[in-house]
C-alpha cells in the first residue's frame, strides 16, 4: 500500500477494479455455460460424462403408467 500511495495511486481502487472484473468474468462464464456456449470451460453441451454417460439416470418402465 505504501509502494501505492507513493506511486499517487489509489490502492482500493485498484483492488474494487479487480474485484469488479472478476466477478464479472464469472457471470459471464456462467451464462455462458447455461446457453451452451462459451471456451470449453465447463460441461459440454450434452451433460455427458464419459463414454455414454449422462447425469441422468434412465427411467424404467414398469408397465404401471
């Protein structure tokens, strides 16, 4: 902070700038993730989780519907 001051910059401001595109950033990627978008970050469209595997577990029919 001292390095800041002498520098005639505002160290919490800095930080609240920082702090502020971060949060930013994360808003971002998760919207991204919810439209199915964005950087492959994240899930992929499909939710699969290996070779055939989805998040899901499959209904069974047990013939009483």
């Amino acid at each position: 902070m001292q390095r800041a001051e002498a520098e005639a910059r505002d160290p919490e401001e800095e930080l609240r700038q920082a702090v502020s595109r971060a949060v930013l950033e994360g808003v971002v990627t998760g919207y991204e993730m919810t439209r199915g978008g964005g950087n492959g970050r994240g899930h992929s469209e499909d939710n699969s989780h290996g070779e055939g595997a989805t998040a899901k577990k499959p209904k069974i029919d047990d013939g009483l519907g």
